[in-house]
C-alpha cells in the first residue's frame, strides 16, 4: 500500500543557541514526512526586510527524513525550511541565536489555557 501525501514538518519552530563563533558550524534540520519525495528549499529571513533569501535548493531522495544544511555559528537569525510536493506544501522556522532567554512560542494552544502549549 502506498500512500500519497503532502509533505509535513514534524516541528514547526526550533530554537537553536551557538556561541556566536565564525569558525563554528551549526546543523540546522527540517524534519519531514512526505510521498512522493518533496523538494526543500532554505532560506534566511533577513531581519531588517523580513525578506526570506534563498541559501540552498535541495532534491531529495527519500521520502521521510531529516533534512540539513551546516551554517556558519557567527550567521545568528532566523532560517525558514520550505518542503513541497504536487501534493502540497508545508514549513518550519528555526531560529539561531547566541544568548539563551525566554522563548515566544507561536503555536496553538491545546486547551483554554494560556500557558499550555502544543509543541
């Protein structure tokens, strides 16, 4: 049996910390579920426009993985991972940062609460 989806990112918004070195790299992955194989594309959202820029344009071979790119640790902002087939699309934003604090998460909630998260 074989089924044919649209493809789906596992986690929606990651947060990764680096020391801010420029001789660091940092992996940054896009963990996704799709049939057929989707295509990826990485961008970086620059923070002044807001714009995403294409880093990396990627053919995969597999239906189901994680997807990755090195960058340099000194690069701090936030990255959008982009997965698309003929059946649909879908996203995640990684943010890289070099100081650790309070996090905003944009997911929806679970319940009525405001302080239940759905991760």
């Amino acid at each position: 049996l074989v089924v044919l989806h649209k493809p789906y990112v596992r986690d929606k918004e990651v947060f990764l910390h680096s020391a801010g070195e420029t001789d660091d790299l940092v992996e940054v992955g896009c963990d996704v579920v799709a049939y057929p194989r989707p295509k990826i594309r990485w961008f970086y959202v620059d923070s002044q426009s807001n714009q995403p820029r294409l880093m990396k344009d990627v053919k995969t071979k597999q239906k189901d993985s994680i997807f990755s790119i090195s960058i340099p640790g000194s690069i701090l902002g936030k990255y959008r991972c982009e997965v698309e087939n003929e059946y649909g699309a879908d996203y995640s934003h990684i943010t890289l940062s070099n100081r650790v604090g309070p996090l905003n998460f944009n997911s929806s909630t679970i319940e009525n609460s405001s302080v239940v998260y759905n991760l």
